[in-house]
C-alpha cells in the first residue's frame, strides 16, 4: 500500500533553497555591479585622504598639532597656522545656516502643506533654478553689487550698536563690505534651494494618515506639522547644506575679504580654507605648498565629519518614528 504524503500549508511551494541561488545571472550581476561601485566609492575616498596626508606631511611634521591651532599666517617667516582659515569656514558657514534654514523650512512646508500643486510646481521650477546658478556668478554678483552695497549699511549698524556689550563687539568697528557676515549671507542664498529641495523631499515622505490622523484629533495646521511633520526631521538636510557652504570655493574667496585673522567683529574682514586654497596655491612652493594641501585635508575631515553627523540625526530621526 501506498502511502500519501501531504503538504504543509505552512511551508512555501518550490524549492526549499535560498533564494540567491535561485536569482538569475542579470540580478546577481547587478548586485555584484552595485557592491563594487559602493566600494569603489570608499576606495576613492581612502585615496584621498591618503595622497592629501602625504602631499601635506611636511607641513604635519614641522607645525604639528600646535600649528593646526595657531593663527599666525606668514610665508616670509615660514609660519603656517590653521586656525585662522578654521574659524572663518566656520563662522561663514553658520551665519549661512542661521539666515538659509528658517527661509528653507519655510519655503519646503508652504510648498508641500500650504500651496495647491499647481502653484508649487513653478516654484520649485524656480528654486531648482536656482541650485544650478555657477558659483562664480554669485560671487561677482557680490563683489560687484553686493559689497558696496552692504558697506555703508555696516557702518551705520557699527556706530548704532558702539559702546553696546555684545552687540558692540559683534557688529561694531572695524567694518568692510567683504567680510566673514557677507561670505555668510552669500552662501545662505547658495545654499537655500539645496536645504529647501531636500526638506521638501523629507517632509513629501511624511505618511498620510499620520497627518489625517492629527486632524482627526483636532488638530490645527500648525499643531499637526509641529506634531506628524516635524518629528520625521530635516536634520539631515540641514547638515547636507552646511556641508557645501563649508565647501565652497569661488564665491566664498571674493567677498570674505582675504585677510587671516581670529576676530569676533562679524562684519571684519576674514579667510576660509577653500578661499585660501584658491588664492595662493598657484605660487606656493614647499612648505606652503604643503600647508595648503594640509588644510584641504583639514576641510576633507570637516565634511565627513558633518555628514556623519547628519547621517546619525536622519537615523535617530527614523528610529524614534518607529517607537512612535
């Protein structure tokens, strides 16, 4: 006698093997496609670290880490300190946070909370617009236009706030039409649509019934962007924009003033490690030569270091959404 044996509903039909064995050759090809270009991402990266450490030994061997932290500046004496152009990529890069992000945030929720689809739609048109505006273009614009603009705006600013506490060591005298505060303003326009475009995207992935289900509880706008829209964070693309007004280059060179100084006087003029990078490195030679390549790697482990961080808020974000 025969017997039958009967399937468990339970176990899936086909073959019992993983599944990997069973890809055809055009998925495991692209998968082995994808693993090397993401490897080959991080080979490139370790690539440049390695070379830009070595290029700038010299410079690491002489100065050391009290050069890294030392202002002084001077290739008649063979003084490279790095501090200097620290604080001005810094500062510029802050002050360009601190005006971009509320008018980003702002802008991202208007277009994707407050106005219908077909008026947002130009709008957005024109913010892509302008992220692909040539940096060198803003940046005449602000020497040209800008700058003696700002001027005498500065000098009123300074004689209304001397002799104020704070305020007076801030915005007082000295004052310069390209200084740390217009480098400042001129990386916040550049780096609104970028902030802008990624919020809009993080705040385009908020669940619907998230938001249908703050109003079910009675909640205004503003109570359920505060409270569905917000928590899902746009950290990640705050930190994404700081990481390119600390790259900046071009623009940042002809309106920050090129002048290497630690100084709380906003509207003085200062120096940042792209715009110096820029300036001077066409004629070094030697040590200096080694000193610039040692900032450009200085400014390499700034970004990596802001983008982990960004990467981190993005996933806590993610983390405490899901506990939610």
């Amino acid at each position: 006698m025969s017997t039958v044996t009967k399937a468990d509903p339970a176990t899936p039909a086909g073959s019992a093997g993983p599944l990997s064995h069973r890809r055809p050759l055009g998925d495991r090809g692209f998968a082995l496609l994808a693993l090397g270009s993401g490897l080959l991402v991080l080979v490139i990266l370790v690539l440049i670290a390695v070379t830009t450490a070595q290029q700038g030994s010299d410079w690491f061997t002489q100065a050391g880490f009290s050069g890294i932290f030392s202002t002084v500046w001077s290739p008649q004496t063979n003084q490279y300190g790095a501090m200097a152009f620290v604080y001005g990529t810094v500062i510029s890069s802050l002050i360009a946070l601190i005006i971009s992000v509320p008018v980003s945030v702002s802008i991202a929720l208007l277009l994707t909370e407050v106005v219908p689809r077909r008026w947002a739609n130009p709008i957005v048109y024109v913010i892509d617009l302008l992220a692909v505006v040539p940096s060198v273009v803003w940046g005449l614009w602000g020497i040209l236009v800008f700058v003696p603009w700002l001027q005498p705006i500065y000098a009123s600013i300074a004689s209304a706030v001397n002799g104020i506490p704070v305020l007076d060591s801030l915005f007082g005298a000295p004052t310069s039409g390209a200084s740390f505060f217009t480098a400042g303003m001129i990386l916040a326009v550049m780096v609104t649509p970028i902030i802008t475009s990624l919020s809009r995207e993080v705040i385009a992935t908020v669940p619907t019934t998230d938001k249908e289900g703050a109003y079910a509880l009675g909640a205004t706008r503003w109570e359920m962007i505060r409270g569905a829209v917000w928590p899902h964070s746009v950290g990640g693309a705050i930190l994404v924009g700081l990481g390119r007004a600390m790259g900046e280059t071009i623009a940042a060179a002809l309106v920050i003033g090129s002048s290497a100084q630690v100084t709380s006087h906003l509207f003085a003029t200062g120096y940042s490690i792209p715009a110096v990078i820029a300036n001077q490195f066409g004629e070094a030679a030697g040590l200096q030569r080694s000193a610039l390549i040692g900032l450009g790697l200085v400014l390499f482990v700034l970004t990596i270091i802001v983008n982990l961080v960004a990467r981190g808020v993005v996933e806590r974000s993610a983390r405490r959404m899901r506990g939610a």
